[in-house]
C-alpha cells in the first residue's frame, strides 16, 4: 500500500470538507450510508465511525484504529458483566462477536507498512486511504496498551510508537522544552501533557521519568497541567489547567512510586492476533 498518496488525500479531506471529500471519492454523501459502505464492500467488519477525533477535531471521513482497538475492549468487558451480573449469554456471546469483527477490521485495513515494519495507521477508509500519525487525546494509538487492547511489548505496537514519536507523525513535535504529540485541536508546535504522560505510562521506567521531569518544569509556574503549551516556550499554553492531564501526571507519579493503578483496570483477554506481514 502506498500510503503518501493516501495520506495526502485524508488531509485534502479535512481542508475541502467531509461533503466535498466523500463527493470526490465517490463515497455516498451521510454517515450512515459511508458506514454501510464500509462494512459491505471494504471489510471493516462493523468498526465504528465517528465525524470526529478524539480531541473533538473534525475527523475525516474514516474509521479510526484507537477508537475501534477501545470499542473491541469495552465489549469484553460488556460481556464479562454480562456473564456475572446480568446472567444473559446472548449478549455475552453477540458483544464478543462484535469485538471480534471489530479486532479483524482493524488488523484487515489499518495494518501498513511503514520504515520497514508494520504499523497501525491512525485513520482508514477501506478504500485504500490511510493516514499515519496520531492524536494527542484519547483513545490515541500511543494509549493503546491502556486501553487493554494489547501489552506495550508487542511488536505491532512498538514501532507503531515509534511512528506516532517522530517526524512521521505531523502531530508530533520537539524543541527546546519538551517533545510529543500535538493535535490539530491546538496551535502548532503546542504538545499536550496528556500525551506526555501517555508516553511516560506506556515506555519504560526511563520514559517514565523523562515524561514526569518534563510535565514539572513546563507548568509555566502555575504547578498545574495545561491542555498543550508550545515546545519552545512553556509560558504559551491553552487552558489554565485541565483536569484530565492532572490526573495522568498524578498517575504517572504514582506510577514511578510503585503506587501504580493500572492493574486495577481490565485487560484484553486475549493478544490480538499476528498481522499479516508482521515485521
């Protein structure tokens, strides 16, 4: 797959417009028909579709990979509430099924190969468009083994991370500060301390630390986290503070202290299967 081409025309179509990009790829022009589309010819099996990122930025019309990887946890654990509490094995069975579609969709389309590996793309389309990268927000491709999708040493994962913590990915950034992943939802050159802490959480004990020491001395003296703040100078930064990010730095305290709290959360029940061409 080719994906320089295919990752220009998904930013065509968030420059032009949803309406004016699906006209142009001859995609039926409202969301629910796009979707059925999607599911009946291009294999997505059932994955989701949302007119939005995960930072509240118009999306292109694609499927994303971390909100699908998500959608597939949250029904395991449906069904394992199911199970328990509600005694309904039907939908037990229907919730695991759907996760399973979901699982194949997005190994089937959102798999390519990039530097020589394979990695996630962050959007797809089923039609052969796909767009490298990630989002600050989350579910992120960088969050996925918080999710529970998958671990953090597995392969497809791995140097997906390496895609989204580079140039490759459009929304990443460096400078004299900091380095990480931004969003379109903010100014350029401005990283998101949510996504520091989401690279802290999910690297090693190093990068662990890196992020903690980062998001400290980039409050601009409010002692709270920001939403984004720019990599050269940390006294440019949107929101005041924002809750979500204090709370992924605490965690990420905590985290280092050997206070951790994700073992309290869910896992995937079952690694993600090999995909294709795995490198």
């Amino acid at each position: 797959m080719c994906v320089e081409p295919c990752r220009r025309s998904l930013h065509d179509g968030k420059r032009m417009g949803m309406a004016a990009w699906q006209s142009a790829c001859g995609i039926p022009n409202n969301s629910s028909a796009y979707g059925r589309s999607i599911r009946k010819s291009y294999g997505l099996a059932r994955s989701t579709w949302s007119s939005h990122a995960s930072s509240s930025s118009r999306s292109s019309p694609a499927t994303q990979a971390a909100a699908n990887a998500l959608a597939s946890t949250c029904l395991h654990g449906l069904a394992a509430l199911a199970e328990s509490v509600l005694h309904d094995t039907e939908l037990a069975r229907t919730s695991l099924a759907l996760a399973d579609e979901i699982d194949a969709g997005i190994l089937a389309t959102a798999v390519v190969e990039a530097g020589g590996a394979s990695v996630l793309a962050y959007e797809v389309d089923g039609r052969g468009h796909v767009l490298l990268g990630d989002d600050a927000n989350l579910p992120s491709l960088l969050s996925l083994p918080l999710s529970g999708w998958c671990a953090q040493d597995e392969p497809l994962y791995r140097s997906t991370r390496q895609v989204v913590l580079s140039d490759a990915n459009s929304s990443y950034f460096r400078g004299r500060f900091a380095s990480g992943v931004g969003s379109a939802h903010t100014p350029d050159k401005h990283v998101w301390p949510l996504a520091i802490a989401v690279a802290g959480l999910t690297g090693d004990e190093s990068d662990a630390a890196r992020a903690l020491d980062t998001l400290a001395v980039t409050t601009a003296g409010t002692g709270l986290m920001h939403e984004s703040f720019h990599v050269d100078d940390p006294g440019r930064f949107t929101r005041d503070w924002f809750g979500w990010a204090n709370a992924m730095f605490c965690e990420l305290a905590l985290d280092l202290c050997g206070r951790g709290v994700r073992h309290l959360f869910p896992r995937h029940p079952r690694v993600p299967p090999a995909a294709p061409g795995l490198t």
